[in-house]
C-alpha cells in the first residue's frame, strides 16, 4: 500500500505544538503524508492565545478544493473552526466530497484556558457531529456537546458519552485528561454502546499542550492505514502518544505547557542516518544522532499489548465470547470447551512448573511455581464439575485434546525448551488475556446480563475475575517485561514473537468450538 493522505482542517499554533503544526508532526510520526488547511491563524504560544484571525470562509473552501481537486484524500482531522461559519464551509465541503475517514476533535477551549469556537457555534458544531466517524471531546467539550454540566466522575462522562453516540450516530473517544487524579482513562464508545476501554496511568508532566490535537490526527492516520479498525487506531495511537509524552522533557519549548515530543520514538529506535548514496558508500557524517537505548519494562508492556490489540479484538468478536457474555451459548459447547481447557491447564501447569525450573531468582521461582499449582488446581475443578454436570456426564480426561489445544500445547512446550525468558513470554498472554477478558465481563462490556447472577454461566464467569488472578497477572506481567527488558535485543525480540504468537493460539482456542467453526 502506498502512504496514505492524511489532511488536517485546523487552527495554527506558531510554537508549533498544538494545532496544525502539532498535526502535520502527528500524522508523519503515525506514518500518513501530512495535508493541512488552515481555518484560522491563532497567536498564541504554550502561555495562551493572544489573537485569532479568521480569513474569509470562502478562502478556506478555496483550500479545501484545492487538496480534493487533485489529491487523493484517505482521512481528515478536523481541529478548531472559529465560528458557525467555518463549520458551515467545513461541513458543506465534506458532504461533496465524503472522505473514507473523518475524525472531528471538538476543540472549544485551549489548555491555557482561552477560546477556540464562539460561544454561539455550539449548535452548528452538533449539526456537523453526524457527519464524522469518530469525535475526541475533551470532558468540557464532552459535557457541552451532550448538553450537560460537566461530568463529575469518569462514570458520569462514559453516560454523556453513551448519549452523544447514540444520539449522533458517531464513535465517541471520550478523554479523561482533565479528570483529577493519577489516572488518565480514554473509553471509544460506540453508537450501540459498546465501550472499549484504554486505561492508563498519568505520566507526571505538564507538557500537555496539544495532547488531544496530536492524538485525534494519530488516530485518523492509523485509521487510514488499518482499513478503519478503530480500536486498534485508538490503541496505537494512544501507545504512541504515551512515548511522546514520557519523553517531553527532553524538548525546551516555552516556559508554560510545553508540547510533546512528537518523534523521540522515531529518533530513538530509527535514527537520523540518511541511507547512503550507493549500495556500499559511507554515510553522510552523521550529526550525532541519539543512539539506540534499551526499552524499559513499562514500554515493552505497552508495546506489547498494543501489538496484540487485533487479536484481542477478535477474540472480543468471537461468538464463543459474546455466547458466554449473554449467556445465548449453548451448554453443550461450553462443556466442550471446559474439557479442553482442562486438558490445556493440565500441560499448561507442566510448562509453567518448567518456568519455575529456569527462573533466575528464588522469588520468581516460587512464584511460576505456585501458577503451576494453581493451575493444576483449576484441572482438578474443572474435571470435578463436568463429571458433577449431570446424569452420563464424562469427566474431562475422557476428551480427546483438539488440534487447537495440542497446538497451543505444543508452541508452549517448544517456547519452554528455549530458556527462562522465551518460555516465560509465552505464558503471558493466557494470564493478560484472561484476566483483561474478565475484569470487562463482569464489569458490563459485554453487556449487563454477564454480571447477573441469572446468568447460566455465572459461577464460571467469576472465576474469571477472581482478584488474586489479576494480581498474579500483575506480577506475571512485570516478571516477563523486566527480563524482556534486560535481555539482549535478540532473546527480546525472541520473546516478543513467543508472546504474540501465544497470544494467536488463545484467540484460536477461544474460536475452537462450533460457535465459531
Ligand atoms: N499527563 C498525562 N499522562 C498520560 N496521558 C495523558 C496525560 N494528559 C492527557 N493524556 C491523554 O492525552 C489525550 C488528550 O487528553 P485530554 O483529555 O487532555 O484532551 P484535550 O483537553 O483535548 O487535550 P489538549 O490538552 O490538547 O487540549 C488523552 O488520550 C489523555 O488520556
Ligand atoms: C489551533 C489550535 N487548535 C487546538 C488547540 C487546543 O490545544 C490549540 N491550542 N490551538
């Protein structure tokens, strides 16, 4: 595929970090060819805004036909509009030309505190809503758009943004950078209800002008590239601003919210060498570039979830998963799938005790081997209840184990003959899998029917949230990360395939059944 072309309808910002500038960087960092048409001149550095000009709406088409009359347009971010009337020009361009890709940040208000949008464009602004595939508010604009006072707690935004979804027909993201506290939670809300959600600790900065400018272009770049897959856009995109963020402080721009650091992941892990001229000729003499560093354990963490987020989408999709969430799955299939799980936690202890034999301290030795037994344990439960399961009912070690369970089995077995750091990483994803799958079944994603106790499954669902499993998911999770990050650059690069590709198997295993055969 050829690079696609992102175009930003935005305001400008001469310090370059927000606005148009802090997009064409977003959509190059994200891996789009950056387009921009501007809708008003903005005077403002990372203090506040001294001045806005707006030209003529009318100059602004002229732009907009310009690009469309002769580029080929893959996805538009749309920024700050002014007034009524740039939204009038904005949206009557957009019914004519009807990009692939539309991703409209409301902006209202700048991180200094100063006003993008007039007062009285509120309601021009909600006629243009419909016309976008994904909208980025802030909580201010959340609550403004929705009609509401400003949402109290993250519960209250995910209710305002249920609302405008649904009303609107649009993908809400909504965004909790402006909540209190030390998390900065994001929820991509569909019009149906659905939520996927992307937590994430606040990185301690104030650098924080034009995060949501940045992260409304990435997501429309990434959207363009994947075929609009917005949970994975969000995702990466969100990953890649997190980076971005971390590394602000290497920048000195301004004495009041400094930007991020849109390229210090490229920089860092690419470089600045220009490829030389000829097959063999030296390299220009390179101008210091920052040489490459090892990731830390957090980065390989969010790396790593991120490069598994279409898999766990699929495995979301997977009628087997939205079977056992509304309780429509039929027993018969979920006792099939029981007795391979046994058959796959009986070997699934045996590697994990073979972990435990490899572990390089007596603390992440015990801990392996205490997973080994409380998998064994979850064997014996398993094999108990189906043979409890009612009159002729077989126990689970007369099942024959399917491809997909001796193929699992099999990718775990091989990663365990390769050493502690490669047998650990293809563990992980059936603990973060698992429990990430059974923190959002029974808190609603699913719908509310899987946290009933009517539901037909409900004994099994709560083991899946099971509190001491999420812990243990915890310290798996930093166990493998640390040692990923103190391997070298092969064995991590080992360890990231063994954990991808196990993390292939467990979306398969949950596909296994007739449900999705
Ligand atoms: N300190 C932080 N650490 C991590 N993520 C953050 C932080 N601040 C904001 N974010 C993230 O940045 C994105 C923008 O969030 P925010 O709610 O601040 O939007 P915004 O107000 O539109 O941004 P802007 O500051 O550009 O006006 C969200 O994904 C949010 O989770
Ligand atoms: C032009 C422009 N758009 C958006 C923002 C919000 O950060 C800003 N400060 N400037």
């Amino acid at each position: 595929m050829t690079v696609v072309n992102v175009l930003s309808i935005a305001g400008t910002d001469p310090t370059g970090g927000a606005g148009i500038q802090a997009d064409l960087k977003s959509i190059a960092a994200n891996g789009g060819y950056g387009m921009a048409a501007v809708t008003a001149l903005v005077a403002q550095n990372t203090r506040g805004v001294r001045e806005v000009h707006v030209p003529p709406t009318a100059f602004l088409t002229a732009q907009l036909d310009a690009v469309s009359d002769d580029v080929r347009i893959d996805a538009v971010k749309i920024g700050m509009l002014a007034s009524a009337e740039v939204i009038e020009a904005v949206g009557e361009w957009l019914r004519r030309v009807r990009p692939p890709v539309t991703v409209l940040d409301p902006v209202m208000i700048a991180t200094s505190g100063d006003r993008l949008l007039d007062a009285d464009a509120t309601d021009a602004l909600r006629r243009l809503i419909p016309l976008a595939d994904l909208i980025t508010p802030n909580l201010p604009e959340l609550a403004i758009v929705a009609g509401r006072d400003p949402a109290g707690c993250w519960e209250e935004a995910l209710g305002q943004a249920r609302l405008v979804a649904a009303e609107a027909d649009v993908r809400v993201l909504a965004k909790g950078g402006h909540l209190p506290g030390d998390q900065t939670p994001d929820a991509l809300v569909s019009p149906s209800g659905e939520v996927l959600d992307f937590p994430g600790a606040r990185i301690p900065t104030s650098n924080t002008h034009g995060t949501g400018c940045s992260l409304s272009a990435a997501i429309a770049t990434r959207a363009a590239r994947n075929g609009a897959d917005w949970g994975g856009a969000t995702a990466e995109a969100k990953a890649w601003l997190r980076e971005s963020l971390a590394a602000s402080d290497r920048l000195d721009v301004g004495s009041g919210h400094g930007p991020l650091h849109h390229f210090s992941g490229l920089w860092t892990r690419g470089g600045l060498d220009t490829a030389p001229a000829a097959p063999g000729a030296p390299a220009a003499a390179p101008t210091a570039p920052p040489g490459p560093t090892a990731p830390t354990a957090e980065a390989i963490r969010e790396d790593w979830w991120v490069r598994i987020a279409g898999v766990r989408r699929e495995t979301d999709d997977l009628r087997f998963i939205r079977g056992l969430a509304d309780g429509t799955l039929p027993r018969e299939q979920f006792l099939d799938y029981v007795a391979q799980d046994a058959l796959y936690l009986g070997a699934y202890a045996r590697v994990l005790a073979r972990v435990s034999a490899l572990a390089p301290s007596a603390e992440e030795q015990a801990f392996w081997a205490k997973c080994a037994q409380g998998a064994i344990i979850g064997e014996l439960e398993l094999h108990r209840a189906r043979l409890e399961a009612g009159p002729g009912a077989a126990g689970t070690r007369d099942a024959e184990p399917s491809a997909t369970t001796t193929g699992y089995i099999n990718h775990l077995l091989a990663a365990s003959t390769r050493g502690y750091e490669e047998a650990a990483a293809a563990t992980l994803p059936c603990f973060w899998m698992y429990a990430d799958l059974g923190a959002r079944l029974t808190g609603g994603a699913f719908g509310e029917f899987a946290r009933s106790a009517d539901h037909p499954y409900a004994e099994w669902l709560a083991t899946y949230d099971d509190p001491v499993f999420a812990e243990d998911t915890e310290t798996a999770i930093g166990f493998v990360t640390r040692a990923a990050a103190q391997a070298t650059p092969a064995t991590r690069e080992r360890m990231r395939r063994a954990f991808e590709a196990a993390a292939v198997w467990e979306r398969e295993f949950f596909g296994q059944t007739a449900a999705d055969a």
